[in-house]
C-alpha cells in the first residue's frame, strides 16, 4: 500500500467526523481505480463518466447535499468542513481534474443547502438518486447571461465560458444578470450536447474537466429553477471562503506529487544530501499549505468575519506551495519526470493549470490590505 493510500489521519484530532468514516473508507478502496482512470482519461479527453460514476457508487455524490436532499447529518458546520477537507484531498490526490469536477458538485450542493427551497432540496433529492451531478458556472465571457423577458416568462441569452463538465453534468448552477442588472443563480441542463463546445479545450492539463463554452440561450426557466434571490451568490464570508474548498483538492495535488516524489526517488538521490535537502523544503511546503488550507476551512466554518482573508491569504500560500514542489520534484527526479506516462508529468501539468484560477494576486493583495489594517489571523492571537 502507497503512502497516498494509507487511511488519513483525523485531520484534527479532536474532531472525528463519524459521519464520514465510511465514505472514506470506500473512497480509498477505489482510489488506485481513480488514478487509474484519471491518467486514461488524461491520455484521451473526454468527460470521466467512469471516474464520475465511482463517486456516486461511494456514497460522495450526495454526502455534501443538504440533509433533506439525502446528505449526511453533520453535528455542525466545522464537523463538515473537516470531513469535507479530506474528502477533497483525497479525490484531488487521485486526479486533480476529478477533484475540480468534484468541488464544483459539492459548490452546487452547497448553493442548494444555504438559498434552496424545502421543494427544491426533495427535487434534488430525487435528482441525486437517479445519480445526478452538478456544476457551478460563473465565469463568462462578455456581455455574460442575461435575464430577458420574453412574451410568456422569463428567457436566457449568452454562454458561459470555463464550464467545467459541459455537456457531461447533468446540471449546472450558472450566474445570470436580471433585468435590474442583479446577479441570480438559476439551475439549467449541463448535458444538452448541442449547447456545449469543448473543441477548444486544448489544454496541457486538466484536460478530462473539459471545460469548455455552454449556450444557455433559449433556456426558459420555470419558478422551480431559480436558486435564491439575486444577489445571494456573492454573500460574504460564504462567497470569498468558499474558495478554500478548490485549495483542499489542490493540496490533495501537491500532496501526490510529493509521495510521489519520494517513490521516484533513486537510491543515489537518497544517499545525497543536496537532493535530501530539496526533499525536507518539499515537506516543509507541503505541510505549510496542508496548515493554511486547514485552518481556511475551519475558519469559513465559523464564518468569521475575516474568514475570507485569511482563505486569500491561504491561496498565495498554497500556489507558492505547489510552485515549490513542482520545481523540487523535477529537480529531485530529473528528466524521468518528465516523461509522458510519469504520473508525476501529469500532476506538475494538471496543477500547472489549475493554480489558474481567477486573480490569484489581487487575493494575496486584498489579504495584506486587510492585514495592514488589522491582524486579520484573529482567534484571539492579535499581533498588533
Ligand atoms: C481547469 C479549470 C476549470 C474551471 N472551471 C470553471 C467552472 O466550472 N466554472 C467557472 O465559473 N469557472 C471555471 N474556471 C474559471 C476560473 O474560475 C477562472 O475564472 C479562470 O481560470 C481565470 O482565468 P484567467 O487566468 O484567464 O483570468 P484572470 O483571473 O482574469 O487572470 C488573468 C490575469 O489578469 C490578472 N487580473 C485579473 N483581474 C485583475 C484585476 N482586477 N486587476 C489587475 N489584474 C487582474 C490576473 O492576476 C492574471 O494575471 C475554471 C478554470 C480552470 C483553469
């Protein structure tokens, strides 16, 4: 058994997630399975159904959905968000292009637990037990989704653009603006074939989330589709913390590169002590971002105040981390790991990708204007 496959550890100790055990225990039998798959899907793009199909058989699909809707009873906030960590982890450890599809879905579980109705969390019970998933598409290239009037109700115009799973998901949560100019979520179809382009998702890596357009005009809401009221999805801290949820399957990333790291590493590397070295800072690294991202999801649980800087603050950590590893990785390993079929090639370029997500500096800028104002870390330990 590899070091990535061994049982986790409490993520804190004082804090077991009863709720949680199995699914772990039933993620971990299937995770050689999931990289597996992860490196074919790798080789030949295309939605990973299978890979998709494994999470639903182990029970994550609906873990994370609101309890009416058939998820997991959790004593409280912080109890989910740890079990929430590990799970992340653990799938990110598999295939990060999984784990990006996987945290969408669990997004969209989230926007459903916070704005959804009691009749929209049965539907999605329904829904969630014929194996349904979800994504969260906001991003999208001007003018954006609009909300028209038409002559009998309510109709979408525009496309989204890095909709991870287009036409694979069976649905997605999408931001579109009101008439008034506000921002509404609305659940739509992810999977009509003719709405969604991924002929150009011609990426180094992350290649099996294709994430690629989605057309939503014509779409025609019914009441039944509207998640929340406008202005809802951008509700502080939820919004901004949120964020430390894609940095757990990114950690999960930096973590398989570093056992994998340490597997490649050859007997002469070992014997050295200037490869030992360039091994204790990737420790060192990943353990630093595994400490942010923990305490990130423990604070977007409390909800704090400044949990979003502190989430900010974790994702320049977490981007420096998984920068350092990547380099130290290749550096330890050599040109080895640089080869097409080198698990470690495809982790350096998934996360490659991946770290891309929108304005990594402005977060880490916003995090030292709030620290310049006031020790935003907080939880009664004030610097200044
Ligand atoms: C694999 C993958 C899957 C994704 N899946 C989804 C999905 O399912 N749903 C979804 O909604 N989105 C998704 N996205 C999109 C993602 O959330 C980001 O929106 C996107 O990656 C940002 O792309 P960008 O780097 O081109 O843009 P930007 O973040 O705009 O960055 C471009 C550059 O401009 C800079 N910049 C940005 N804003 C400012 C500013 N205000 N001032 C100064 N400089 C600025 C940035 O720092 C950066 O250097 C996905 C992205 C990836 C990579």
């Amino acid at each position: 058994m590899s070091i990535i496959e061994r049982p986790l550890a409490r993520s804190d100790p004082s804090y077991r997630y009863q709720a949680t055990e199995g699914l772990i225990v039933r993620l971990l039998a299937s995770f050689s399975e999931l990289v597996r798959l992860g490196a074919a899907y790798d080789r030949a793009p295309c939605y990973p159904e299978q890979s998709m199909a494994i999470l639903i058989e182990t029970g994550a699909q609906a873990h994370f959905a609101p309890p009416e809707s058939g998820g997991a009873m959790f004593r409280d906030a912080l109890e989910e968000n740890t079990s929430l960590f590990d799970v992340l982890r653990i799938v990110g450890r598999s295939d990060l292009s999984l784990g990006r599809l996987f945290e969408g879905h669990i997004n969209a579980m989230k926007l459903f637990g916070w704005f959804g109705t009691s009749v929209q969390k049965h539907a999605l019970y329904d829904r969630l037990q014929k194996g349904a998933l979800y994504g969260v598409w906001a991003t999208e290239p001007p003018p954006g989704v609009e909300i028209h009037r038409g002559k009998s109700g309510r109709i979408l115009e525009g496309r989204k653009m890095f909709a991870s799973g287009a036409g694979g998901l069976n649905f997605a949560i999408i931001t579109a603006r009101t008439p008034e100019g506000e921002v509404q979520l609305i659940s739509v179809p992810g999977n009509v074939g003719k709405r969604a382009d991924t002929s150009r998702w011609l990426v180094r890596g992350m290649r099996s989330t294709m994430s690629g357009t989605y057309d939503v005009s014509g779409f025609e809401p019914g009441n039944q589709d509207y998640l929340g009221k406008p202005g809802d999805y951008a509700i502080e801290p939820r919004f901004t913390a949120g964020a430390w949820r894609f940095l757990a399957v990114q950690l999960g990333g930096i973590e398989a590169l570093l056992a994998e790291t340490r597997t490649n590493m050859s007997d002469n590397a070992r014997s050295d002590p200037l490869q030992r070295q360039k091994f204790g800072e990737a420790v060192a690294s990943a353990r630093t971002a595994y400490l942010w991202v923990r305490e990130a999801a423990r604070r977007a649980a409390e909800e704090s105040v400044d949990a979003p800087s502190v989430v900010r603050m974790a994702r320049g950590v977490v981007e420096r981390s998984a920068l350092d590893v990547m380099e130290l990785s290749a550096r330890i390993v050599g040109t080895r790991s640089a080869f097409d079929d080198q698990r470690i090639d495809k982790i350096i370029r998934d996360l490659g990708l991946y770290l891309r997500q929108a304005g990594p500096d402005q977060a880490r800028d916003q995090a030292a204007i709030a620290w310049l104002d006031h020790d935003a870390w907080g939880d009664g330990d004030l610097l200044w």
